[in-house]
C-alpha cells in the first residue's frame, strides 16, 4: 500500500521540478538571426538567470506556431518588420501583454493597440548618394526621388521586399494611392539598372559608378563603416545620408520596427514579459544602437554619438499598424509599376 502513496509523491513532485525547470528557461521563435540578439540574450540572463533558447527562421514560425497550438513550447516572438509582427496579430498568435513598464517605454504609435505587440528598435528607411556625383541638399525629400533629373540614377533592391513596401505604404499614407502610384512610376523611370540584391550591393553600386542613388536601411550604413572588410568600409566612405522629409513642413523619415510579443500558449508568460521590459528599458536599447545601429523605440533613451553624427532624424509618428494595413495596397503598385 505504500508504493502507490510513493508514486504520487513523485509525480507531485516531478511536476514541481518540472515546473521549476518551465520557469528558467525561455524558448523564443526569432525572424532576427541569433548574432544580432545573443548580446541582449546574454544581458538578460545575466540579469535574471533566466536561460533563453532560439528558434531563428526568416519565414514560416507564425505558422510552425498556428500548427502546434497549445502544445507550442514558444514563449516569446521577435521579428523585424511591422509586416511579419501583423500577420502574427491577424492569426491570433499574439497573448496581450499587461505591462505598465512597456506601455511607458514605447509610445503609442510603435505598439498595437490591444498590447499584444510592441516596437523594440527602429530603423529608417533612407537615401544615401555618391558624395562627389550629387550636390549635398539636392534632394530632401522621399518623393524627390521621382523627379526625372535623377533619370538612370537610382539603384533599389525589388519593390516587394518588406522594406519597399512598408515605405511605399507609407507614401500612400501620406498622398494617397494615385499619388503614391505616380511616385512609383518615376522612381522606376529613374532606376540606373533593374531591382536587385539587397541594401549592401545599392552601396557597392554607388561604390562602383553603376548609380549615384540608392535607398537603404539606415543601420547598413554604419554595418558597412564598421566591417572587418576593408572594402565595405570603402563602400560607406563614398556615402553622403539623407533623412528624407526633415524640413519645417516635413512629415519625417519612414521607419519600421524590429518588435516582439508574447506567444498565445506560452507556459511562461510572466518570464516572457520579463524578457520584453527587459529589452525596451534602457540597457537593451543603448545596445540596439551600439550593436546594431538602430534607432531606440524608447523616446526617453538618448541616440549614440554615432547616430547623432548621421544628421537630423526626425521620425514620421504615423502608427506603425497602419504600414502592415496598406502593404497589400502597396504590393499591388508595385506589381503594375514593374518594381
């Protein structure tokens, strides 16, 4: 008679243990590769001593997520791009997140509005020029890029890359979809050679002569300043940056986020929101802009030195949701453009 008492005092027990185990350890589904958040990783457990474990992917968790359901072990998503962050929301995905911490740290327009999402980086969408082929302050703004002086100028990685779009939605935002059409259309006119490859080989093209115009993401530009290879830092040193629509009557340059959230079916949830205060407070942001080159989503967080000495960047505080709501709007101007 006493086995079976026995039994059931170790089978409390290992689902105590079990527990205990459940609660130190964090499993994260990331679409950023694990180089680039291991040192927030490591600050965290550091911190807290609770272990984090990654599942890196550039496409398919949300719906590796939606497939395993409940039985999903993910604890916390990150993404970049308020795109893939939407499709996470529109599958339902996403636990709200009951965080005084957050909601003071990010503002309003970088997060969703039932807290299931929040912004924990930002990164601008800007235009970078030869520095001895185009005259400083020859163009200001975003949609200057469509008048035909730049004819044969530009180069761009293709128009349906989440990048392009979001900017392009963000244009529509502004003008509406005839104009954002029409700016488009001259942008395409203006190409120096078809879209291809990605922000660094719009550099190496300035770089090599083949354009004097590109468009890119700001943090490439201090990626390529700083690498180990010589010739990419090259690359950087022939720039000039420009923070388009930074004038009196400017709406501010685009930016898209890198953010996060709570897994719907997370065992972890307190940990898991945790980790998120955690990376919107101000250690974590400080190293987005020292590892990354990123911009802070928390406003109270003051920008580097290296980013301060880029120029003026005042942000478009249009809400970031509303980026991943026109996207479908945008892909089908791209489509008729031939972008």
């Amino acid at each position: 008679m006493r086995y079976p008492k026995l039994l059931c005092f170790l089978t409390a027990f290992l689902v105590s243990t079990a527990s205990v185990v459940s609660a130190t350890e964090l499993n994260i589904y990331s679409h950023r590769q694990p180089f680039l958040i291991n040192p927030f990783l490591e600050a965290f457990t550091e911190k807290t001593g609770i272990k984090t474990n990654v599942v890196y992917s550039t496409k398919g968790l949300a719906q590796r997520l939606k497939a395993e359901g409940k039985n999903s072990p993910a604890d916390v998503i990150l993404t970049v791009d308020i795109g893939r962050l939407y499709i996470y929301q529109d599958m339902q995905l996403l636990a709200p997140i009951v965080s005084d911490k957050m909601k003071a740290n990010i503002p309003a327009h970088l997060r969703s509005a039932d807290n299931t999402w929040f912004g924990l980086s930002k990164r601008s969408r800007i235009i970078v020029t030869a520095k001895d082929r185009v005259e400083v302050g020859a163009i200001k703004d975003i949609e200057d890029l469509a008048d035909p002086r730049w004819a044969g100028k530009i180069c761009v990685r293709p128009g349906s890359h989440v990048y392009n779009r979001a900017l392009l939605a963000s244009i529509i935002a502004a003008h509406g979809l005839e104009k954002a059409e029409a700016w488009a259309t001259g942008l395409v006119a203006n190409l120096a050679r078809r879209p291809q490859g990605n922000d660094r080989a719009q550099v190496k093209a300035i770089y090599e002569g083949q354009c004097d115009i590109a468009i890119i993401n700001n943090y490439y530009f201090g990626k390529l300043k700083y690498a180990e290879d010589t010739n990419q830092q090259k690359w950087a040193q022939a720039l000039n940056l420009v923070f388009p629509n930074q004038g009196a009557d400017g709406r501010g340059a685009h930016v898209n986020i890198s953010g996060g959230g709570v897994a719907l079916h997370s065992k972890n949830k307190a940990a898991a929101v945790q980790l998120l205060e955690f990376l919107t407070d101000a250690e974590a942001q400080t190293l987005y802009s020292e590892i990354n080159f990123e911009y802070p989503a928390n406003p109270k967080v003051p920008h580097t030195a290296e980013l301060q000495s880029w120029g003026r960047f005042v942000e478009d505080q249009l809400p970031i949701l509303r980026i991943a709501e026109l996207s479908r709007d945008a892909q089908k101007i791209i489509d008729r453009v031939g972008w």
